[in-house]
C-alpha cells in the first residue's frame, strides 16, 4: 500500500466517523430538547390546574357569599316588617294613651 492509498483511506475513516459523531450529537441534543420541552409542558400543565383549583375554589365561597346576602336580605325584610307593625302598635297605643 502506498501513502495516496492510506492517506485517502484515514480520510474517509475520518469522514465517516464525523459523519456518524454529528449524527449522534444531533440525536442526543433532539431527545434533550424533548425532554426538557416535555417538562416545560409538565410545569405549564401543572400551573393550569393549580389556577383551575383556585377559580373553583373562589366560585364556591361566591355562591355561599350570595346565599349568605340573600339570607341577610330576607332577615332584614322581616325585620323590616316587625318594625313596621311595632309602631303601628305605638301609634295605636299612643292614641288610646292622649284620648284619656
């Protein structure tokens, strides 16, 4: 064998195997990329239901707040309605009362 021969032999070794280095650089770096874009997701999704929980969280002490108002609301009418029919009833007594 003569020195072309074996020179262009350890080039194409050479090629070859920087062919195949590339390709197993780039194929790590996608499945790295995957991963970590799978773990951006992971966190993203996992955020969203912490924000749900709390949106169902703040719905619910709303409905109970509404059903404490219309509770206050309807004490407050028959509150109302008793006071009412208090100073009826003065009335009436401080009109028997001036009479005498």
């Amino acid at each position: 064998m003569d020195t072309a021969t074996l020179t262009a032999i350890i080039s194409l070794a050479a090629a070859g195997s920087g062919i195949l280095l590339g390709w197993l650089g780039r194929s790590r770096a996608i499945r790295q990329d995957t991963v970590a874009e799978a773990s951006k997701d992971a966190r993203l999704h996992t955020d969203m239901e912490y924000i749900k929980r709390g949106i169902d969280d703040v719905r619910i002490e709303q409905r109970a707040q509404g059903q404490r108002f219309e509770a206050l609301a309807e004490r407050v009418t028959r509150v109302e309605e008793s006071t009412k029919q208090a100073h009826h009833r003065l009335n009436r007594l401080d009109g028997q009362g001036g009479g005498q």
